[in-house]
C-alpha cells in the first residue's frame, strides 16, 4: 500500500512538473501591450477585487474562431488561450468578427472595458456567472444580464464561432472548468476594434 502511495505521489509532481513546463508566460499569447494595459486597468480597479488568483483578457480585434479569451494565473503570470463568442449585435454581417459595440440594453452587441466577476448561477446555459461592469461603456452589464456562460455553438470545430446575445459565451467544458476559477470577484478586461456605440 505505501509503494502504491509513493508512485502515486512520485507521478503526480512529474505531471505538476510537467504542467509547469508547458506553461506561456502571459506576454506571449497576450502581447505585452495589451496586457500592460490590462495590468494598469487591473490596479485601477483593485477596490473590487476579491479573487486576484486570476483574471482574464478578451481581445475581440481577433476573429471569434482564433482564441482571444486569455485567462492568466497571477502565480506565475502564465495564460492559456481559450475561444470566446462575441454578440450578434457586434457583428451584423456574421463574418466572425465584431464590429461595433455597445452598452445599450437590447443592442445584443458586446461591451468593451473593465468588468469584475459576481456570483454564479444555474441558468438557461448551465452554470452561469454574473459580470459587474466597472467603465461608462458597460455599466449596464447587470441590467443586460451580460454573463459568462457556455455554448454549443462555441467550438473549435466551427469555421466561424455562433453569436451570443452580447455575453462572452465559453465552449460548454471550458466554462464548466474556468467558472469556478473566476468567480467572486476576478478581473475582466475588454477590448476591440471600434468606439462604443
């Protein structure tokens, strides 16, 4: 039994090894310009955040079938690249990228910004989580109900991702694995192409 426990223990620091060597440092998938610019918007915000372990960068200049949702661990500054749906409104001629955005409620499009995690929830995509828009441009998050949430029609598979109703919808495995990380409190940047709506 206790041989059974050491080679246990012996594959699981090979594999935390491992997982350690694989890591991207964050400035490489990011770009160190934008995450500066996040990291100065991250410590404006420093009042409202309650989970720092992690926060996240949506780059949505990028077409929505490139990964552009960065979710970086503020323990070693790593990121992993992840897929990222932007809303419909955003890209009326559903060409994969967003055009436009806005802080409109029933414009469907998405917002651009600083924005803080909130609680999560069980809603009509599963598990839910609740975003607190911190900038004039999407200070309405909560009023239009703009969450992180996961979808079917986000997948790797898709030449171009499906549209959301303005939230950053996640592929359905991914959400259920990154919610929990980002929950209560973690930091959110947004960016795109044009001046809100």
């Amino acid at each position: 039994m206790l041989s059974a426990f050491k080679s246990l223990a012996a594959f699981l620091v090979a594999f935390q090894v491992q997982s350690m060597a694989h890591a991207t440092p964050a400035a490489d998938l990011v770009g160190d310009a934008l995450l500066q610019e996040a990291l100065i918007a991250k410590a404006d915000a420093a009042s409202e955040i309650a989970n720092d372990r992690y926060f996240s960068v949506i780059d949505y200049r990028a077409p929505s079938n490139v990964a552009r949702y960065f979710l970086i661990d503020t323990h070693d500054m790593s990121a992993e690249a992840l897929l990222v749906s932007h809303g419909r409104g955003s890209d009326p001629d559903y060409d994969g990228m967003a055009d436009r955005f806005s802080n409109i409620e029933g414009s469907k499009m998405s917002s651009l910004g600083a924005f803080v995690t909130g609680k999560t929830y069980y809603g009509q995509h599963g598990l839910s989580l609740k975003l607190k828009g911190l900038s004039p441009q999407n200070d309405l998050a909560e009023q239009r109900l703009i969450v992180i949430h996961g979808a079917d029609y986000v997948h790797a598979d898709r030449a171009v991702l499906g549209r959301s109703w303005g939230c950053p919808a996640l592929e359905r495995a991914v959400a259920e694995r990154v919610i929990p990380l980002i929950k209560g409190g973690s930091f959110l940047y947004v960016i795109g192409t044009q001046a809100e709506e």
